[in-house]
C-alpha cells in the first residue's frame, strides 16, 4: 500500500475559502499528527481524505487510485473517520455499538455474526471499556463515551485511521493509552492521521507533524523540525517555553503574546 495523498486540493466552508493548493501525504506505519489553530481547515481537511467531502479542487488518491472512484463500501472497509464529539442518536449498550464497526464487513442490514466477536472484544480491550460492555452509552462519562468511539473505529480494522481530536475528552492515563494505541495500529503497517491541540502528545508520539496555516501545509516534518519556538509563537500567537527531559526537549505554550507582561 502506497498511501494516502491529496494533491492541489482546495475546499471552502461557505463564501471562505478554508484550504487552498494543499499537498498532504501519509504512509503506512507513520503516525501522524495535523496541528493548526481553530478554524485553519484540520477537521476539512480530514474529512476531505475519508472521502466524505469532495474538494473543489484537487485530488485525493488511495495507493495511487483516485478516492472518488473507490466504491463506497470499499472505502467503508479500508478508512476509519472518528470524528470530534461525534453524536449517538441511540441509547445503545455498548457492546452493540462498537459492533457497528463490523457493518462495512458484515453489510448493512446482515446480522453481525459471531465470527466478529473477537475482533469487537478485542476494540474494546485496547480502548479500556471492555468493563463497561453492557452499559448503555448515554450513561457513560465524556470520557468513556470517547473510548467507545475509538473501539467502534478500531473494530473496522482499517488500513487508514482519521481521528478527529480523539484524546481532547480523556484524563492523562487515557490519552496516553490512546496515543499509545495509535501508535500500535500505525506499527501493523496502516496509516493514522490524528488531529492534535496537545503539543507535547503531539510530539512525542507522532512520525511527523503537519501545521495547517493559511489554508496550507505551512510545515511537514518530524515534531523536532516543526514544533520549534519560532514556529509555534508564529503560529499560534503564544511564547513558548522549552523543557528539557530525558527523553529530550519538548516546546510548551506558555503565555499569549497580546497578554500582557504579567508574570507568572
């Protein structure tokens, strides 16, 4: 499998145009992370390559075959789209809810039949919420909500991996057992794209980082060559701080840069 590309794709939210010319490519095995303020275009941009928002301009390709042209239930079976917050109408338990991830397998309207029991227990074990099989998910914590969520994706089995903001909901130990779970799905030679607010997750656990700034691919490289000082003041408008661990530098948003000369 040769990845995931677009190329010269454009797309506009209304009468603003949110990405112009964007050149994006990821491969199987890399993690990566898509940074950017609010509102650059990230979340477009990862709807554009699940196929479910076809760009103005451009094209996006599956190893070399244009995404258009993809019949939809094969998309259905090869990319995985989590999108942030995304809503359950149903009061489901959530064992039958992270079965839905076995449709595009299975057919839509075809019984989910035991031959997917493992791979369903299997979701939910990496993603914490074996435990809470049998609750039904309108009484679960944002939390665990957001844990079922990415069991239910994991469950496709997908070559491709688009997480919207997966880990913004979690308490450290989770994010951490997120990040570390795509990681673990990037290492079986498929593909993750991941949209990250948290820098610092976003630098020690991706391959590469893409900074989405005025409608482009501003800066596309391993975390130590785009999450510098300068880069991230540019950006996002803050002053940094860099700490120093064993494990080697990391940049931290420390202050806005309109905020004033208070100390802290």
């Amino acid at each position: 499998m040769s990845g995931l590309a677009t190329t010269d794709v454009a797309a506009s939210l209304g009468d603003r145009e949110v990405l112009s010319s964007v050149n994006f490519s990821a491969k199987p095995g890399e993690v990566v992370g898509l940074i950017g303020p609010n509102g650059v275009g990230k979340t477009t941009l990862l709807r554009i390559l699940s196929g479910l928002l076809i760009p103005e301009r451009g094209t996006v390709t599956l190893d070399d075959i244009p995404l258009a042209t993809i019949p939809r239930a094969q998309r259905a079976k090869r990319i995985a789209y989590l999108p942030a917050d995304a809503p359950v109408h149903w009061p489901l338990r959530v064992d039958r809810l992270v079965a839905l991830g076995r449709i595009p397998h299975a057919g839509l309207w075809q019984p989910i039949d035991h031959t997917n029991t493992p791979t369903i227990d299997s979701a939910m074990k990496r993603t914490d919420v074996a435990h809470l099989a049998h609750r039904v998910i309108s009484t679960l914590s944002s939390g665990e909500r957001a844990r079922v969520l990415i069991a239910r994706a994991l469950a496709v089995e997908p070559d491709v991996l688009l997480a919207d903001e997966p880990v913004s909901s979690l308490d450290p130990y989770h994010q951490l057992q997120v990040m570390e779970m795509l990681q673990d799905v990037a290492d079986d030679d498929r593909i993750v794209v991941a949209v990250l607010h948290d820098l610092t997750l976003a630098a020690r656990f991706c391959d590469r980082i893409a900074l989405i700034a005025d409608g482009r691919i501003a800066h596309d490289g391993q975390p130590d060559v785009v999450l510098t000082s300068d880069v991230v003041q540019d950006a996002y408008g803050v002053e940094t701080v860099t700490a120093s661990t064993s494990a080697g530098e990391f940049v931290v948003p420390w202050r806005r840069m309109d905020s004033g000369s208070r100390s802290t």
